[in-house]
C-alpha cells in the first residue's frame, strides 16, 4: 500500500486512521508516510523516525472538541515520518466499560501505559512522545515519569492541578449544557451518562504537576492558555527542573474548546506541535526507509456483554471510521445506522449513541455508527467545503455506509440521528429507497432552504422560542453580550424566524392542502410523499418543548396531525422530561424503543450464498 500523499499530491483524499483494539478500548493508529511506500517502491518519502506520538486525551467536551485536532496533526506527523495513536480510555469513547472501577485512576494509567506500548509494536520506534491535552496532561506526565524511552512531553493547555480541573469541569459543563437536564444518578463528575466515577475522580484530585521536582523528559513543549497566570508560572517551574523548554500562547484555544458545534481546529497549533516533534525526532537516529515490511494492523472485536464492536474503515479509500456494533447471538431485525449530531464524533454526546448501539445489539439488532467526513476521525474530502452539516456531502457518507453494509449483507437497514443527524437520516430516506425505516429525533425542521444560515440553525436547534424571553431579562445574558460570546446577529435571525413560523402556523391548513402556494410546502409535501413511495416506515420523535416540535407545529398544525392524515400516516412520539440531546438514560431508552420497534419488522437478510 502507497501512502495517499505521495501518490496524488496535496489535495489526495486521506484515509482514515488504521483503528486498532487492545485493553478493551479502541485506538487510531497513525504510520508514517514512509512505512507505506513498498520497499521496492521508486517513490521516496521522508525518512521513518525511531519516534512515535502517543495523543493522550481530556474528557468530556474538550475531549470532543479535540477529535478532529489529534486526526489533523496525526496527518502532519505522518508527512515527517513520525507514526502516532489516540485511544479512549475505559468507559469513554468506544471503550468498554468497566464493571469495577475500585482501582480508580490506575485504570486510566495502565490504559495509557498499554497504548504507548502498543504504539511501539505497530510503529517499531523504540521512542515515544507524550501529547497530553487538558486532564491528559496531567495523565500524560504521570505516565511518562514512570515510563523509559521518552522522547519528549507536550502539554497543550494541561491540566497543572486534578482538583481544580474538575472543579473548572463542572462550572464550564453548566455552560456547555444549558437546558440539559442533570443526571442525578452518578456519583462523579459527568457529561449526559458519561461519568467519571467517583475512585477515578478521586485519583485525578490528587494529580498536581505544578509542583513537580523531577521532570519526565528532556524536552518539553508547554502550550499555555492565553492570560493564565498558572501557565506562565509553571513554565518558569519547569525550567528549573533543568529541561529545554519551550512556552508558547495556545492561539485560538478559547474558539477551539468552548463549543463542539463551532469548534476549530487551531491550525497554527498543529503546525508547531508538528514542527517540534520533527525536530525532537531529529535528534534520535532515523529507522531506514524500507527497513522492512509494514504489516497492516488488524482489528479484533471488543467483546462487551452481549455484545461485540469492531471498528471499521470503508469508504473510497477507507476515508471514514465508524464501529460496527453486533449481537453475540443470532440477528433478530433490520441493522440500524445511527448518525453524527453535529460535529460530534460517532459514540455521542455523554456517549448516547454508544450506549444506544450496545442497547440494541442486546436485544438482537446491529447497528453502524460512524464519522462523516470532517467531523472527529473522519477526514474531510478535498473540495469539500468546511462546513458540512445539513450539505449534500452527509448524504454521499450515508451512501458510502450503505455500501459498505450491502457488502457485509447486513441489510434490510433502519437510519435514524438526532438534531442535524435526525435531518440527513430523514433526506436519505427520500432519496434512498433502500432504508426500510427511518426515525428522525428533534430535528429542528424539515425543510432546511439551501441558502439557509447552517450557523444560525445549529444554534436555534438546541433552544426553544420560550428561552428567549428568559435570556433578555438575564444580567449574566447581557454581560455575554457585551463581552461579545453571544453571537447577536444569529440571535435575531433566530428570534425573527421563529416569531414569523408562528404566524406562518395559521395559514398551515391551507398550504398543506396547497402545496404549490408555498416553495416550503411544496419541498415538504415532495419530501414527505416520497417516503410514502418508498414504502418506508417512519417514526419521528421529539422532546416535549423541543424547538423542532414547534416547527412540525409550523407546517402541520398541532401536535403534526395534518402529516399523519396525508402523508402516510407516520408514527410521532413526543418524550417527556427529556432535553434536546436525550441526556438521561430514561430518554435514551425511549428513543431505543422506537428504533428497535421498526428494526423488528423486518427480518435480517440472510448471509447464505
């Protein structure tokens, strides 16, 4: 195998990271470019380092923010020979969970220890460097110090002290998931049912490296937040260890960690931590170009309770990652794809689709969740533009996923997602007669005009029309406002459009008698007939209060009566005491429910022949 680089230029299409399962969690694998140039290649690229990168990540939404970061400069490294690996630890991302956390934070830590050498064996350097984001910085120097042949230490805005990230956890979490209901059940730190749990949390406490005596490498790369006082001082504490340290402002971190929605990627960032990896690289000898043939890795299935996950890449040339989640006994339904929300990577907000894709392989039904391109592992497609949600490239993705099970004969196939996902699994199913259900959830409106504002829709999709007027009498609002983290003009337009669906409601009886009188009514009514002419079974679903029930309300009157007389009689279920991304497990359940009562209908094709 040739590296996509070296073959087609710069804008090639790049495959997704090799996915790889050890410690019951899964890992992204990087090579270096130069290990997939055949030996007898007339190719040349760089010289292979006897260095690898080893990403060791935060949790929760900096964690989800940072997907698309670490496959960005996994890319870069590779250009320079140097081959890396992410993993989740256990009980996050598409890691098994444990069924005892009694021996806290060393779970995490053996994790980290068994990736690094994992690393090792898929890369043959004998050298790794550490990249600790956030809580992963902490981590990150904790294993390090305890580890032999380290290259070197990145700490991109870290954690200095356990105990006060948990604490800034918790304050910005009430930020990040305003209208969330609170899941009271934990006993940790959490993110919908994404826990910390309380022995992990309590050993992340007692992390402290801001006051360390001894550092783990000889090279280390502090990249500090912007105006942190801790970040300088602990930069000045490092060089006093008597290590060569370089300090640099994080540029666009703020922009980068605050929302996943609107997350970017620092590319300036990239640049440097790849730049300074070379160089630390350099000093080591090179392992020779073609010293040996590189060995694809291969990927077993984690085996959960009654369950098994493998992760996958498909695609034209393998450019998307996804996780194919199986029952360990015999099929019982249709397999069912469960789509990305926004830019949030496949195993969901606080993990909601994992756990969805677990709950439903229990009881006997498959299911793929994946990456679309440019969103977490999944790497963007050349031409592409960069904002993707609610585009015609999700719906190309889809029809990827759909080959790639028709190859594996898991059809027939029921789609669903939520918000934006709920949106492209409703599309697909207009275009795609193949899908023989489809379950939409909250999605914030059925007709999305082409010139529509994404940025606007992204952010009235997660609030109702009722928060608005709370906000206006809101002091903290308005010092947002003022301090410019309240974006005012999507604000208006969301206000503007919202107040003008309500007046648009009154005329609804008639538009959708008269479809042609209206461009909104006449997409709707093509849309909504052609799932009826696809023959495909439909339940939508929403949130009691969801700004997305309002807007069915728009186009077909009270509680969606007028779809349900004229359009095929689709089923719609509202979900009380739930929010918008289904936090708790009580709504989660629900929406499985309602998946797994029309992947049930149809009978699993047979693998025979």
């Amino acid at each position: 195998m040739v590296g996509l680089h070296e073959i087609k230029g710069k804008n090639a299409q790049i495959a997704a990271d090799y996915p790889v399962t050890f410690a019951d969690t899964v890992g992204l694998f990087r090579p270096a470019d130069a290990q997939l140039v055949p030996e007898n290649s007339s190719l040349l690229g760089p010289e292979m380092t006897d260095t690898a990168v080893l990403f060791v990540g935060s949790w929760g939404f900096e964690e989800l923010c940072a997907r698309k970061f670490w496959q960005r400069l996994a890319v870069e490294l590779s250009k320079r020979g140097m081959a890396s690996m992410r993993f989740d630890y256990p009980g996050t991302g598409d890691a098994l969970d444990r069924a005892s956390y009694d021996a806290g934070l060393d779970i995490w830590l053996k994790t980290t220890r068994a990736a690094a050498e994992k690393l090792r064996a898929l890369s043959g350097a004998d050298r790794i460097l550490f990249v600790g984001h956030g809580i992963g910085g902490a981590i990150a120097w904790n294993v390090a110090e305890q580890s032999g042949g380290v290259a070197g230490l990145a700490l991109a805005a870290p954690a200095l002290s356990g105990r006060h990230w948990l604490r800034e956890f918790v304050a910005l979490s009430r930020i990040a998931n305003q209208g969330s209901i609170p899941n009271t059940g934990t006993s940790g730190p959490s993110m919908g049912e994404q826990v910390i749990p309380e022995p992990v949390a309590a050993g992340l406490r007692k992390l402290n490296i801001a006051s360390g005596t001894k550092a783990p490498a000889a090279d280390i790369l502090l990249l500090q937040q912007e105006n942190r006082h801790a970040d300088v001082e602990f930069a000045e504490h490092i060089k006093t260890l008597g290590v060569d340290t370089r300090a640099l402002v994080f540029e666009g971190y703020d922009r980068f960690i605050r929302d996943v929605l609107f997350s970017v990627p620092p590319t300036s960032a990239i640049e440097t931590l790849a730049e300074w990896a070379a160089e630390i690289a350099s000093k080591t000898p090179s392992i020779r170009h073609g010293h040996e043939p590189f060995a694809l890795p291969t990927t077993a299935a984690l085996q959960g309770e009654g369950f098994q996950e493998t992760p996958v890449r498909f695609g034209q040339d393998n450019r998307l990652y996804g996780v194919l989640s199986e029952p360990k006994g015999p099929r019982t339904g249709a397999t069912v794809l469960v789509l990305p929300t926004g830019y949030e990577r496949a195993s969901g907000w606080g993990r909601i689709s994992a756990k969805l894709c677990r709950d439903l392989a229990k009881s006997g039904v498959p299911s793929l969740r994946f990456d679309m391109a440019n969103i977490a592992d999944s790497p963007a497609v050349p031409g592409r533009p960069e904002q993707i949600i609610y585009g015609e490239g999700q719906l190309e993705d889809i029809d990827a996923a759909m080959q790639f099970l028709e190859e594996r004969r898991l059809f027939p196939v029921v789609v669903t997602g939520r918000c934006s996902g709920g949106w492209a699994a409703f599309q697909s199913g207009v275009r795609d007669r193949r899908f023989s259900g489809v379950v939409p959830v909250n999605v914030f409106d059925f007709y999305i005009p082409d010139d529509a504002d994404v940025e606007a829709l992204l952010i009235s999709s997660r609030q109702p029309l009722a928060s608005y007027g709370a906000k206006l009498m809101s002091s903290t609002f308005w010092r947002r406002v003022l301090s410019g983290d309240v974006r005012v003009k999507n604000g208006i337009v969301n206000l503007w459009a919202m107040i003008v669906g309500k007046f648009v409601s009154f005329t609804t009886p008639l538009m959708v008698r008269f479809p042609f009188l209206s461009p909104r009514f006449a997409k709707l009514s093509q849309d909504f007939n052609a799932i009826v002419a696809n023959d495909t079974r439909m339940t939508i679903i929403f949130t009691e209060g969801d700004i997305g029930a309002a807007m069915l309300e728009t186009n077909f009157g009270p509680r969606g009566r007028l779809l349900t007389s004229r359009y095929g009689n689709p089923r719609i279920v509202y979900i009380a005491d739930a929010d918008h991304n289904l936090t708790t497990a009580e709504a989660r359940h629900a929406w499985a429910d309602e998946v797994r009562l029309i992947a049930l209908q149809f009978p699993p094709e047979s693998k025979a022949g």
